[in-house]
C-alpha cells in the first residue's frame, strides 16, 4: 500500500508529484507525496504526521522539533538500565520519527535499509517499554489503521474536531487503562496484554493475528496459552527490554525439543524448557551466548516474566 491508498481511503484527491526530482531525495517519496495530500490532522483517531515543508531537505531539518522526545526516549531507557532497539539518526541506520499516536507514543522508521523507500516502521509506547517491529511503510502503516479503526471512529478530524470528538473516547480508554494497570490483583498476563493494547493504534492487532495463525498452523502444535494470548496483541519487537521474536521466529535450539527460543535479552536465547508434555507447565529458561550454561527460572512463566520486566524488576534469576 502506498500514499495513493491513503488518499483514496480519507475521499482525497490524488496528489500531484511536482516536476524534477525534489522528492525522495532525504524522506521517501511516497511519504512526502502523503504529506502534500493529506492535511494536518488526526488519522483514524489515531495517528499524527510530523510536518515539514516540501521537499524536505535535511533529516536534522525534520526531526528537529523532535529533539527533545528522543532525550526523553534516551534518559527513560538509561534510568531502566536498557538499551535502544536501534540507534537513532545519525547513526548508520538510525531510527528517524515520522509520526506521532494519539496516545503519545512515537512512531519511527527503521532506517537500515539504503533505498529510502524501503523504510519499515518502529513503534513505541508513550513510556518506551514497548517497541513494535513493523515491515509497513508509514503509508502503509496509515492505510491499515484507517482499515482496522472501529466503527465510528472517524478517517479524518482537524485538531478542532479531534478535541471535541475522539479526543474524549481516547481520554476514556487512557483512564481505563490506567485503572486496570493500578489494581493490585490484576494477574500478569492481563496486565501485558492491557499494557500492549494501550499503544490504541488500530490495525496492530490485526496484523499480529495475521502472523500468530500463519505460524500456528504451519510450525507447532501446542504452545503455552499466555504467549499466545500476549502474541494476538504483539507483532514482535522488544518488551521492556526484551526481544520477543514473531511467532514464526520461534524455533527449537536441540533435536530433541527440549528448548523452544521465543526471545533473547543481551546475546542470552530465552525460551522454555519443554520437558513436560503439557505447555502450560514449561517455565521460562535461557542459555548463555556461548551456549556453556542453561539457566531455568521455575517460577517464571512467559506471562510472569514479561510483567517483572515491565515492573522494572531486569534480574535473570
């Protein structure tokens, strides 16, 4: 999907590429073309686009305004004794943000690959706990939250209209959350779970429903049930510092099948031991980087581990 998708889903008119090659010499072109026919605004109720005028000339131009959340990414992360998924712009491949949710959170290109046009989206939570791994171009990205956006939920608002419509129904669901997440009886795997639908992007469950079928169907019978309930909502990427694999990624280390790898924190591979037969009682384990040792945290299951992470709690005994 590309910018013409976007257009076509919001009832615009198709922009026109102005004449010589002034597009898609820093951005990709297909986002500068979005940027040129769509208004500034409220996306699905969801998403916001970083502006700039056109053409773009300097990514420092373009990401100067948001200087200041990336120093907040940086300090939040260094506080919690993790590391950045990626680097950021000027690093070699470095993350650059083109967009914003609703909820606060920001969103990113992975800018590894050299062909501008073949920049992916990161997507990471208001609080930078969670960092979403997606292979969608931002119009992409758009176009499928314009797709999955509840009904009701408008394609399309200005600021003015945001604030007086979908603004309160984001408000609402924010406060719920917070509720949920303040309850101390709340068990682990709902708290994970509420914490990864409160990025309210619409169009990321979907996706990651997509990928946990497909993988289901294709490459293991059985699988502990709080993975795949946490791996409905999560497309993969990284938990509190965890790297979670998409489902397809998750793999046996041994012949035998008694270690399925579904993740890996500092060069560790994190897994189950899967010496029961039933999956609801494999526990959380993890082998060291050279492979000399295999440690089996007995009281941890995927759902417990995930939560004392994003708890703050980063010790691997």
């Amino acid at each position: 999907m590309n910018h013409l998708d976007v257009v076509r889903l919001l009832g615009l008119g198709a922009p026109v590429r102005p004449e010589g090659d002034s597009y898609g010499q820093v951005l990709p072109e297909d986002f500068e073309l979005l940027l040129q026919a769509v208004p500034q605004g409220v996306i699905a109720g969801s998403v916001l686009l970083s502006r700039s005028d056109l053409p773009v000339r300097s990514l420092e131009d373009f990401t100067r305004d948001a200087a200041l959340r990336i120093a907040d990414m940086e300090e939040s992360l260094r506080t919690r004794e993790q590391e950045l998924p990626l680097p950021f712009h000027p690093q070699p491949g470095g993350m650059v943000p083109w967009g914003r949710p609703a909820r606060d959170g920001v969103l990113l290109w992975d800018t590894s690959d050299p062909d501008a046009a073949n920049w992916t989206t990161v997507l990471t939570d208001s609080d930078f706990q969670l960092w979403l791994d997606l292979p969608f171009t931002a119009s992409e990205f758009v176009a499928r939250a314009l797709l999955g956006r509840p009904e009701g939920v408008p394609a399309f608002e200005t600021y003015e209209e945001y604030e007086s419509g979908s603004f309160w129904d984001v408000a609402d669901d924010m406060r719920a959350t917070a509720t949920a997440l303040a309850n101390p009886d709340i068990g682990a795997l709902e708290e994970v779970v509420t914490k990864v639908r409160s990025i309210g992007v619409p169009g990321i469950r979907q996706y990651a429903e997509e990928l946990l079928g497909r993988a289901v169907g294709e490459s293991f019978d059985a699988l502990p049930e709080d993975y795949l309930a946490v791996m409905k909502e999560f497309p993969g990427g990284v938990v509190a510092g965890v790297r979670v694999f998409p489902v397809a990624r998750a793999a046996w280390l041994n012949e035998d099948r008694l270690f399925l790898q579904w993740g890996e924190v500092e060069g560790k591979a994190f897994g189950w031991l899967t010496m029961k037969n039933d999956p609801q009682d494999w526990r959380v384990a993890y082998i060291e980087p050279n492979g000399t040792a295999l440690t089996h945290l007995e009281d941890q299951t995927f759902a417990t581990f995930l939560r004392r992470r994003l708890r703050g709690d980063n010790s691997l005994f």
